[in-house]
C-alpha cells in the first residue's frame, strides 16, 4: 500500500492511502490539472485500467495531491510569515526606503 | 614624358612635367573655356609628393570612367577630382588643377587608343620639359597646401620638408593613397 | 574551388594575372605580380593582394549588394585607420573597387618552407608543431602569441574591433612580428562588450583550431594583451572592464541558457 | 578505428535501445537496433519504431512549462505502448533505456526523466542519459551518410554550427541571444498566427507569398549571430503596420498606402536570417576544410534555408545533408540512438544518481568516445 512522507526540522507528516474507497480513485489529480492558458484541453490523463498498475495510479495521484497542497500552504504560510515580520520591522524600525528590489 | 598602361584598362596616360613655365594664365583661361586643343589633366605640382600619388587617382578615375560613374566632365577633369580627399568638385579643382601664377605644370593626356595622339605638347606649354622623378617633386612640395587639400592627422603644417625621412615620405604617401581610394566612401 | 568565380573576378580585373591563394567563405583572395597602376618591372618579385568578394547566389540580391559593398568599404576603412596606428602592423591599401567588392592591398607574410610552402598564418605557423609537444610550447611560440596578443590589446585601446580574430587571420612576418589580415567583419567601437566578444571570438577559435594547447595559447595571448594595454592608470581600469566585460562573455556562452 | 563491440553480450547478434525525448513540446519514443562492426552503406541501423505527440499551445501562446509536462506525462505511457507494439519486439529483447538529459526546459525533462527510471525499474534494464544536440548530430549522420559535417543545428532552443575534432562536437559559431526557431515563433506570436502545426512552418508559408525585401539589421559577429535587435526591429515594423503608424515611411508609402504586407516582413525576416546562417555556416566549412554540410533540428525543415544551404554549398563543390521531418524535428529515435552508441562503448548503463535530467547540458560537454 503506497504512503509519502513529508519531514522536515519542525514537521512530519504521512500521508495514507489505505482509507481510499474505490469510489475516491481517480487519474484526475485536483493539482495536476492544466494551466488558464490552455482552451481545448486535448491531454487529460487516461482513464485507469482496472487491476493493479491502475490501482497504484490513482494513488500516486492523490499523494502527489496530497503534498502538492502541503507543499503550497507551507510556502504560502511561509511568504505570509515573512511579509508579517517585515511589515511589523517596518512599524518598530520604521520605512528607511532602502528597498533593494 | 612618362607613358604609363594601366593593365585593367584599355586607355593610356602620358604625363608630363615641366618647370619654369611661362604661359599658365593663358592655359588656364584656355582651359576654362573649353578649348578642344586644351582637352589635357593640368595638375598644380605644389600637392604632388609622389608618381605613386598621381597614378593612384588616375586609377580611381579611370575605373570610375569606364564604369560610366564620373562625376566631373571629362576623364581629365575627374582625374583631377579623384586626386582629392572631398567629395567638393570645385574645391579640389582649385587645389589640385593649375594655378594662374604656377610656374610649375604636371600635365596628363589619357590616350584611348595609341593611334589617336594627334598634339604637340610644346604647342600648349612654354617651359623646360622635365622627367617627372620622385625627388624632384619631394623637393618641391608644399606642405602648406598639401594640409589644407588632405587635412592629414597630425597636421603636416608643423613638419619641415627637409626633416622629412624615408619612412616620413613612405607614411604620408599610404595615407595619401588610403585619402584618394576612400574618397566619398 | 570554382572556375565561375574565378572567371568573374577576371572579368572585372583585366589583364591582372590572378593567382588563387585562398577562397575563404567570404572573399577569395589572390596574388599577382602585377601593380594595379605603377609600372612594374619584370623581374620583380613583390606580390600584391587582392581581395575579392564574389556575389553570393544564396542571399537576396539587394541585401548582397549591400553587403558587399558595406564590407570591402569598412574593410578598406578599416585598413585607413590602422595606417594611422603606427604600433599595429597591417597590410596597405592599394586600390578599391567597392562596387566589385575589390581591395587591392599590400601582401604580408611569407611562406613557410617547412610546412608545405603555406603562408606564414598563425594557424599554420603553429600546426606545423601540432604533433611536437615539445616544439609546440617553446619560447618562440610564447613570444610569438604575446605579440599577437600585445597587438590586438593595441587595437582595442584604439577603439578598433577586429570581428573575426581567428588564427588564419593573423600572419607571422619573417621578423616573427605579428600582424593583422582580414578586417572584413571589423568595426570601431569602444564599448567593453565589444571588446569582450573579439576576445571570446579568438579564445572560441584557438580552442576550435588548435584543441591541444588551446589553455597555454590563450594564457600567453592574454598575457601579451594585458601588456598591449600599457601600464598607466587610465588603461589599466579599461582594460579591466574589458577583462569582466570577457569574462562575462564567456560564462553567457557556456552557461547560457539553450532556451530562448 | 574505434571497435564498438567490446561489450556484445553472448548469444547476441544485436543491440536494441528505446529512446524518450521530452525537452521542449514535443514527446517522443524512438526504438532502434545496431548491428555489430562499424556502420557501413551495408551495415546501417534499423529504425523500428519512431513516433512523436506535439503539445500544441493556443495562438498567440508560448508553450508553458507546466502544460508541456503535462503532456509528456499524461501520453508517454500510451506513446510507450504504441512504439512497443509497432516495433515487433519483445520486452526481453531490449538492451537499454535511453532518455533526454537535456538540454532543454526543466518541467517537461523531468517528466520524461521520471518515466524512463520507472521504466528501467520495470523491465530492469540499464538507462542511458543523452544530449539532446549529440542526439540529433548522431542521428543525422546515420540517416544520411555525412560522415564528417559541418553541422548547422538549428530550433526553437538552439542554434549552433558545429564541427568535430578530437572527440568533441565543438561549438563555432551560435547565438549570442536567442536561438533562430525562438525568433521566428516569437515574430508569429507577434503576428498572432496560428501555432498548429508549428509557428515557424507558418512563418515560412507565408514568406513564400512575400517578394519585397525590407532591409533589417544583419548582425553576424565572427562566427556567432545575434537575433533579438532583428526580432526587435521587425516586431516594430509589424506594430506600426498593424496600428497604421504612416509616418513610418519603411513601410508606407507618400499617400500613406501600406508599402509591405506581412507576407513581406516574414520574407524579409527569414532571408536575413538565413543569409546569416548560411554565412555562418560557411565560414566553418572553410575554416575546418570540410565538404559536408549537415542541418538538423525543427528549423532544418524550412525548404528556403534548404535551398540557401544547397546553393552555398553546390559554389563551394560541396554536399549538403538534411533529414525529413521525421528525424529533423525532436524525436525519440535520436536518443535512442546516440544512447546506444554510448551503451555499447561502456557496456553498462549510467549510475542510478545520474540519471538526472539538466536544463544547461552544452554540446561540447560530451566525450564523444565512439569516433576517432
């Protein structure tokens, strides 16, 4: 049964695939989908073959899903704590205007 | 006189020199208006240092004629042009065709085909026919003129002529050269 | 080599006896006895140059003409200028023929009796020790390359950019001083960058030609660059430029990115 | 002379390998056989199987890295199975698994990169990582016979002449900016044409519809172009003739009637272009002394720069060499060929920790360990 583990100095978390029912496979990842550019979506992923190469397809998908989305909150929270710390810099330290960007 | 075939081209030259001339007005008002008998290059000797020089326009205005792109009148008048570094006519007409007082005279005749000489060059010019020589026209030479009709850099008007080495000469002459070849380009 | 072209640039030179030397991509270049308008003696044994630049069939005719015509102007121009820096040896111009793409000029080099009878070009002059480790990193050799090097340093100082610095467009004179041929991809130009690329042009090309010593050939024609430079202030901060500006050149060419 | 059958396996009379390549828009699966002894007029490789899938973007449109690997991730299982199928073979009759290991656009590298581990884990077979370049280099010597080209390799990532000497595909000339198929895409974004089946294919449509030559800047340094001041001047020309700036006298006339049509500009474009390649391209084979000249990649398809190339080289009494389509545009059977030379030289597949894809892989990086 394939599982991911994601770990870091500060985190661990393992993400499962037993719990999955039958109903909740699919190929069509929530993260894997195309980009707003394209129209005529012609490369969707093949429907998954009934055994176990399918099996294990799908849930490849949804681990791939599931640290997709760690990995984006992680960074999200990360870009969020920076600007928070630089805002609050700003407030104590006040804007000297020596941006480098 | 020096008959000079340029291979490239069908026509030849006969260049004369001469000295102590006594007739330069009465040439140039014949030239100036348009005489048959006076259908000859007259060149001011004072802006000629070199053979090498004269021929070096008379090549250009030869190849300029014979490809139908003359801008003067006459091969002989585009002659004088070519010996130029300006693309001004009239301006190097003056400096490089005959003075009113000149005492000295380079004369050019471009014959087209050999059977067609039909003058007689003491007929034109009253004065001691010369051999056109090297030395002879260094010596002669004035860099006065010679800076206001190339305007070479560094100035020639600061050197003296008899200070002038071989290697002085053999500089100024390719700088000449590369001056004639590149006019208007 | 093509009988066409040949008879082409006949038929714009006239009775010039035409000996091929070279047909290089662009221009072929021949030699003659033959002065275009001093009178020449029989038996001298001066040869003059003459650089051809055939129309090219492939291209545009407008855009041909233009070409051609650009180029043996700036080459010519470009043979002016250096008339006029003494401390760099180049051939004198003899004649021009724009329209023809025709420069007459005057012929540098010698042939090189040990290696063929080839003409003295800093590519043969060092193949001719390509298989000879020993002979091929001697002190000539160095010498020789810090010349080439201290010359086109002196180019640079003077603004002149020769635009296709390979080994075949440099001669060895017989007095084994360095000289430039070949401006026909030359400009003026006194941005570093410029600098830089003809810099990276010749290190590209020593590394193409001559592979086996390329790092020491390089090393010694920089050193002579360096030197070209001269020692006082000012051009010692140019020449640093350059040398970033080069640098930068190099790590773009091998590191750049293969998308566009 | 190099023997390249230091490593025939016991009882095997041949090599097969399967090649993926996926570094731009295209996915490719490619099987290949050599025979023992050098190639030879009568000893040439068999291609078995060669098939391709094209991400195709919507007009207007780059192709985005993210969609790319989609693509190659979401066909190049079905690509795999179909190139199995029309090869005839065996699973067990396949020797190595090569892929692209660039270079190339990172995303879609790695999917393909992916695909070839999971598939050597499968069927527990060595893998190969190849140069893409080499790839196309190799390929266009065998399919054509060149044996020592100057190669002009040109698309929409690259553009480079090439020559070998000592082992290495040497570098003489390239672009100092973009490559020629980025320019001529980039000039069809511009002109919002359509990008199916390929920008570049339509550029040269409707240069052949084009007769006015409009001068652009033709810059050629040595043996290295630059292209983006040309895009850059030519992407002007075509805004002012769309928004009907008539002060622009390059492209209207007095009366302000348009002097040029799109068709002109895409003419204009490629003869400046090629004229540049072609120059180029000829100064190498002067400089090297060779007869031969070979162009590959996508842009090698244009028949204008086909014929240049034809005539430069028929002056210079030479030969010119270019490939179909099928090889000339990014395909698997490249890779699977220069990865099995590589195969049969060392006789063993890459360590597991370098079967790694990269973005900048120069084509003078590689040893070339099976020619003289």
């Amino acid at each position: 049964m394939p599982s991911a583990t994601y770990s870091s100095p500060s985190d661990t978390q393992t993400f499962q695939t037993s719990h999955l029912q039958k109903s909740q496979l699919t190929t069509q990842g929530k993260t894997s989908g195309p980009s707003e550019f394209v129209k005529v979506d012609r490369d969707q992923p093949s429907e998954p073959a009934d055994n176990y190469y399918g099996d294990l397809r799908c849930k490849l998908t949804y681990l791939q899903d599931e640290l997709n989305t760690l990995l984006t909150d992680k960074m999200q929270a990360e870009k969020k704590s920076k600007d928070m710390e630089e805002a609050e810099k700003k407030l104590l330290d006040g804007d000297d205007g020596d941006d480098d960007e | 006189m020096l008959s000079v075939k340029i291979p490239q081209f069908q026509q030849s030259l006969q260049i004369y020199y001469f000295e102590n001339v006594e007739n330069s007005t009465e040439i140039r008002t014949k030239l100036l208006s348009g005489q048959d008998s006076h259908n000859f290059a007259f060149v001011n000797p004072d802006v000629i240092f070199s053979k090498e020089q004269l021929l070096s326009a008379c090549y250009r205005a030869l190849l300029d004629y014979n490809s139908g792109k003359i801008r003067t009148r006459s091969i002989h008048s585009e002659i004088i042009f070519c010996l130029g570094s300006s693309g001004n006519i009239v301006d190097s007409l003056t400096r490089f065709g005959i003075k009113e007082d000149g005492n000295r005279l380079i004369i050019l005749k471009v014959i087209e085909k050999e059977e067609d000489v039909e003058y007689t060059i003491d007929e034109i010019v009253k004065g001691d026919n010369k051999d056109l020589d090297d030395a002879l026209l260094r010596e002669n030479v004035d860099f006065k003129q010679m800076q206001k009709a190339y305007k070479f850099q560094p100035s020639l008007s600061n050197s003296a002529r008899e200070d002038f080495k071989e290697t002085d000469w053999s500089l100024l002459l390719r700088k000449t050269v590369d001056l004639i070849q590149l006019r208007g380009c | 080599m093509s009988d066409e072209l040949i008879q082409l640039a006949q038929s714009h030179l006239q009775n010039i006896p035409l000996q091929v030397i070279s047909q290089g991509a662009e221009a072929i270049v021949f030699t003659t006895k033959t002065h275009p308008y001093l009178p020449t003696s029989k038996d001298s044994h001066t040869e003059y140059i003459i650089k051809y630049r055939p129309p090219k069939k492939y291209r545009h005719p407008q855009l041909d003409a233009t070409l051609t015509k650009h180029r043996t102007i700036a080459e010519a121009r470009l043979l002016q200028r250096l008339t006029n820096i003494p401390e760099i040896q180049s051939p004198g111009l003899i004649a021009l023929d724009a329209r023809n793409g025709i420069i007459w000029m005057e012929k540098v080099g010698y042939e090189l009796i040990d290696y063929d009878d080839k003409i003295s070009s800093l590519k043969n002059w060092l193949w001719r020790y390509n298989d000879n480790q020993e002979k091929a990193l001697t002190e000539e050799i160095k010498i020789a390359l810090e010349k080439v090097g201290c010359m086109i340093g002196k180019a640079h100082v003077n603004d002149v950019i020769h635009g296709d610095l390979t080994s075949s467009n440099i001669i060895i004179t017989e007095a084994q001083e360095a000289c430039l041929i070949d401006f026909g991809l030359s400009y003026q130009s006194a941005l570093p960058e410029d600098k830089g690329v003809d810099l990276y042009v010749l290190d590209r090309a020593i590394l193409s030609t001559h592979p086996k010593y390329a790092e020491q050939y390089n090393e010694w024609l920089m050193a002579g660059y360096e030197r070209g430079y001269g020692k006082d202030k000012k051009s010692l901060i140019k020449l640093k430029e350059v040398l970033k500006r080069y640098e930068e050149v190099r790590l773009r060419g091998r590191k750049r990115s293969m998308l566009g | 002379m190099v023997h390249l059958d230091l490593h025939l396996k016991e009882g095997k009379t041949s090599y097969v390998a399967i090649g993926l390549e996926g570094s731009a828009n295209k996915l490719g699966v490619g099987i290949i056989r050599h025979f023992p002894g050098p190639f030879s007029t009568t000893n040439r490789a068999e291609v078995l199987s060669n098939i391709r899938d094209t991400y195709i973007t919507p007009p207007g449109e780059g192709f985005l890295p993210r969609d790319t690997a989609r693509h190659h991730r979401n066909w190049v299982v079905r690509l795999i199975k179909q190139s199995i199928i029309e090869s005839g073979l065996k699973i067990s009759e396949i020797d190595c698994i090569c892929f692209t290991k660039g270079p190339g656009m990172g995303a879609p590298l790695q999917s393909v990169v992916i695909a070839a581990r999971t598939l050597a884990q499968l069927w527990d077979l060595p893998l190969i990582g190849v140069n893409h370049c080499i790839g196309h280099i190799e390929m266009g010597r065998e399919i054509t016979g060149a044996d020592n080209p100057v190669v002009l390799y040109v698309s929409g990532g690259n553009t480079q002449i090439i020559a070998y000497s000592e082992q290495r595909y040497r570098i003489f000339g390239e672009t100092l900016d973009i490559a020629i198929g980025n320019c001529l895409d980039r000039f069809a974004r511009t002109l919002k044409i359509p990008n199916e089946p390929s920008p570049g294919y339509n550029i040269e449509q409707l240069a052949k519809k084009g007769s006015k030559y409009i001068e652009l800047p033709y810059t050629v340094k040595g043996m290295d172009m630059s292209m983006s001041g040309i895009l850059a001047h030519i992407d002007n020309l075509a805004y002012d003739l769309f928004n009907n700036k008539k002060h622009n006298k390059t492209i209207f006339n007095d009366d302000g009637t348009p002097k040029v049509t799109v068709e002109d500009l895409c003419f204009s474009l490629q003869e400046t272009l090629f004229a540049m390649l072609v120059e180029i391209t000829e100064r190498a084979m002067a400089h090297v002394g060779t007869q031969q000249v070979l162009i590959v990649g996508g842009v090698g398809c244009n028949e204008r720069l086909q014929r240049m190339m034809e005539t430069m080289v028929l002056d210079r009494r030479g030969f010119i060499f270019a490939t179909d389509e099928r090889f000339c545009i990014d395909n698997g059977i490249m890779i699977a060929h220069a990865g099995l030379l590589e195969y049969r030289m060392s006789g063993k597949g890459f360590d597991y920790s370098d079967t790694v894809c990269t973005q900048k892989f120069r084509t003078d990086e590689v040893l070339i360990k099976w020619r003289d």
